[in-house]
C-alpha cells in the first residue's frame, strides 16, 4: 500500500506542475512548431510538384502528425536529472521506496493529460482541413501505431534517463543531450521525411534510434506502411527500447554506486 500511495504521490505531482505551469506547458508546445514552418515550406514546394509520394496535402498532414507526435513522446527529464545530481536532490530521492527512474516517469505521466490535450486539438485541426484521408484507414495499423506511440514515449525516456544519468561522471549532461536532440530533428524524420533522404543515408537510418522516437509513429499515423512492413519496423522499435532500458540500468547502477561513494 505504501509503495502505490508514493506513486499515487508523485502521480500529483506530475499532474499539478503541469497545471501550476500551463503557462510554460503553452510556451514549450508553441516553441516545438519548427514542423509547421517546415510545413509551409514543403507545401510551398509541392504546390508547383509532387516530391516523391508527397502532394501537398500528404505534406500537410505528415507534419501536422509529426508536432502530435514530438507533443506525446519528448522527455526532457535529462535536465531535471542534471539539476538533481547537482544540487543533491537525487540523495532525497535515493532514500524513498520507490526508485528515483520510476518516480521520474511518474511525474512525466501525469503530466500526460495537458500534452494529450494539445495533440487532440491539432488532430482535430488537421481532419478539419484535410478530412479522414489525411490518416490510415487500416484498424491494425492503428493499434500497431498505439504500440509505437508508446514506445517511441518510452525510448525518449530511457534516452533522457542514460543522458541524464552522465551527470554522474561529468559536471554536466545537458551539453550531450543537447547534440543528441540535434541529431534527433534531423534524423528522425521531424524536419525531413525520412523517405526524402538519398537511399543510402535512409538505408543507414533504418538501422539509428532516431526514427524510432518521432519518425514511425508519424509514418504509421498517415498510413505509409503495409501491415508486414509496419509490424517489422515496430518490432525493431521494441529492439531499440531494449537497448534504451540496457544503456539507462549500466549507466545508473555504476553512476549511483559512484554517487553514494562520494557522498551525493
């Protein structure tokens, strides 16, 4: 009963941040519209011809998929990690019955509701501008897509929590998980549709986690992929998860053991 109260605990948190500070929830939503400026450039671009399988509506809704996308699976957890490390908060943390990564990802829920809420109001915009044909049609593919979303939210996660966990080792993190988000809205198909790269740096991409976290679901969203196709790319979706969760327990087992030796 305790160890569910304290998850119900930091459940309210998570919740009550986001609505103490919807405000900067509003700001954060609005700073991610880098999707809409490409938006407008690709449908300028496709206005005088098609690109690849791209009209301008199909451009239209690829980005309009990808900010629902980016609103429902960002973490940004690496930062308060940072913060905790720093200051010695995460010895506070150390001590409750629930492990620090499982209160995060708490937190990180409860926030979920004010980011859902976001997303429902863009997808309602784009089905009013473009219709149902802006989506799959295909049941399977949209439950495959709810296996995705998920994933694509928890390698997020497990890619802040290694990220953030190098505190442990450096004076500070943010300066790597700042390149990776670098790399992350040019590889993922955030600004660029993974199927516009040359085939070699596609081919090499296929094989990266940065698709994974954005790309796949926005491509399952409106409707790329066949069933035996999306079923393949999930399943090395899981894959890249797996490996997330890997890299976040090596990197936290040796940086608290290192972190308690030295006194948090």
């Amino acid at each position: 009963m305790r160890l569910t109260d304290n998850l119900r605990a930091f459940l309210r948190v998570g919740a009550v941040e986001a609505l103490a500070y919807r405000a900067d929830v509003i700001v954060w939503l609005l700073s991610t519209t880098m999707p809409l400026i490409m938006m407008a450039f690709f449908a300028a671009v496709t206005r005088e011809g098609g690109i690849g399988r791209y009209q301008e509506p199909q451009i239209v809704a690829y980005f309009l998929a990808t900010f629902i996308t980016r609103s429902l699976t960002a973490s940004w957890i690496s930062w308060q990690i940072n913060l905790d490390v720093r200051d010695g908060t995460l010895g506070s943390r150390l001590m409750l019955p629930v492990h620090p990564l499982v209160a995060y990802a708490v937190e990180s829920v409860g926030g979920m509701p004010v980011r859902v809420l976001g997303s429902i109001v863009i997808a309602a915009v784009m089905l009013g501008l473009l219709g149902p044909s802006a989506v799959g049609h295909d049941p399977v593919i949209w439950l495959l897509w709810l296996v995705s979303i998920a994933a694509a939210w928890l390698l997020s996660l497990f890619v802040s929590f290694a990220i953030g966990g190098l505190a442990f080792f450096v004076d500070s993190s943010a300066k790597v998980m700042d390149a990776w988000l670098a790399a992350l809205f040019v590889f993922s198909g955030y600004l660029i549709p993974i199927d516009l790269f040359p085939p070699r740096v596609r081919a090499v991409l296929d094989w990266l986690p940065f698709r994974y976290q954005i790309g796949l679901p926005v491509e399952l969203m409106v409707g790329v992929h066949d069933r035996a196709t999306a079923v393949g790319l999930v399943a090395r979706q899981l894959l890249f998860v797996l490996g997330g969760a890997l890299a976040t327990f090596m990197v936290w087992r040796r940086g608290v053991a290192r972190f308690a030796a030295y006194g948090g």
